[in-house]
C-alpha cells in the first residue's frame, strides 16, 4: 500500500487549508512575472545573472562522497548562487497563511532552504534561484492575498494592527497599496524605489479570506472547535514535558 501523508489533524476548515498549504495542493490564483519577482525581491536587476559565490559544482571537482551520489545538488547550488532570502508579513485578519505554515510549506516541497519563522514574520533563506522558485510559488498562489500579506525584509509591523479603512494591511514604508481595485506595489521588499507597478491583483474578499485562511480564530473557526487538534497539541506537549524531564520514559 503507498504511504499517504498525515499532514495535519482536523475537521475544520482551517485544518483542511493546513493540509493544503503543507501538501502544496494549492490553487494557482494569478501571474507575476519572473522580472517583476525580481524586482520586488530587490536582490540584483531583472534579467540579470545570478552572482555567484563558488564556481559551479561540476567545475570544482568535488572528492568522492556516497551521499553526494544519491542527493543531487538544487539547479541554485550546483550554479553556486548566492544565498539570499524573502521574507513575508501576514495579517492576523485572516491572511491565507499562518507563518509556519509557510516555513512548511517551503522546507516539505522545496530542497536547500533555512526558514525563520516569527509571530508575524517568515524568512526563508536558499540559494539564489531556488529561493525565486518558491517565493513565486507562495506569491502566485492561494497562499497568499497580497491585500492581508506583503513581502517586507524589513520594517515588518502591520500584522497585528487593524486593517486600515480599505481593509489591506498596514505598511509603513507603503511599498504596496490598494488602486483601481487591485493591489500595486512599486517598491521592493526593504522599500528601495523601482521602475515600475506591480501588479499583484485583486485582494481576496473578507469572506473568501475566512474561508480560505489558516489562522484559527474565535471570530471565525475557533481554534477549540477542532477535538482532533486539540487531542493532537495536548499529546505533543505531554510527550515533549515527560521526556523533557524523564528522558527514559
């Protein structure tokens, strides 16, 4: 019988969205191209090449290494790319993706990666064009709602604070905003000016929001509405403290 894996506990509809997020079952839900990726992430100019921090692998001669034969380099490290980094801000206001479900999410479905994640913050560090392959791939899809998230490398404060009156989250270096009904932003991820608007598209609706989030909230799915999950935390943190302090048990 093939393994099937066990993502997540629960009923809910919060539940379902984690498995989703872990499972990069995921719906698509708009097009940013690679330049403007690039531009937003602000790391070196669109179209350019990658620097490089090593000469390729297959110029440098490498010893013999068994695990080297059965693990294959990612396209960024075996190019020598630099390691560089996107990190995002999510509204506690129901955005798609809770933190560390972006921190799984990368580090189950992409290879090379370092991920940070914070109460209201997630950095994930990998090679240079890896890192652009998943950041695409969390920016272009369900994952993210460009109205309730943002890509901040710095001065990431909003995620807590109310939504402003046009119901996006708040930046203070406004390197995004609501126009003509959909979300631009012509800054890159530290606020650095660029030479464009970005098109990030439409904002979800306060209801698909609900509905698509993965933030347990009591205003929406309560997180102690979902038995599974309860019984699933309580057992991790009682195995965790037994053998935190009795480690033969």
């Amino acid at each position: 019988m093939a393994y099937k894996p066990q993502y997540y506990p629960g009923s809910t509809s919060v539940a379902k969205n984690r498995r989703k997020h872990m499972s990069d079952d995921v719906e698509k839900l708009r097009d940013i191209s690679d330049e403007d990726l690039t531009a937003l992430l602000g790391h070196r100019a669109p179209g350019s090449d990658y620097p490089s921090t090593h000469p390729p692998l297959s110029e440098i001669g490498e010893p013999e290494c068994s695990v080297r034969e059965v693990v294959a380099p990612t396209p960024g490290a075996a190019a020598g790319d630099r390691i560089r980094y996107a990190q995002f801000s999510d509204s506690m206001y129901n955005a798609p993706s809770v933190p560390y479900w972006r921190s799984y999410h990368c580090a189950i479905n992409f290879r090379g990666v370092d991920p940070g994640t914070l109460s209201g913050r997630q950095v994930n560090e990998m090679r240079e064009r890896d890192m652009e392959e998943y950041c695409k791939r969390q920016a272009e899809t369900e994952m993210t709602d460009w109205g309730l998230a943002g890509l901040r490398g710095c001065t990431v404060h909003g995620h807590s604070l109310r939504l402003q009156e046009d119901g996006t989250m708040f930046d203070m270096l406004d390197r995004r905003r609501l126009e003509g009904g959909v979300i631009v932003s012509d800054k890159d991820q530290v606020g650095v000016p660029i030479d464009r608007k970005v098109n990030l598209g439409k904002p979800m609706s306060e209801a698909e929001a609900a509905k698509r989030t993965t933030f347990y909230r009591v205003d929406n799915v309560a997180f102690r509405s979902d038995k599974e999950v309860i019984e699933h935390v309580q057992k991790v943190w009682e195995l965790r403290t037994k053998y935190g302090f009795v480690p033969k048990a």
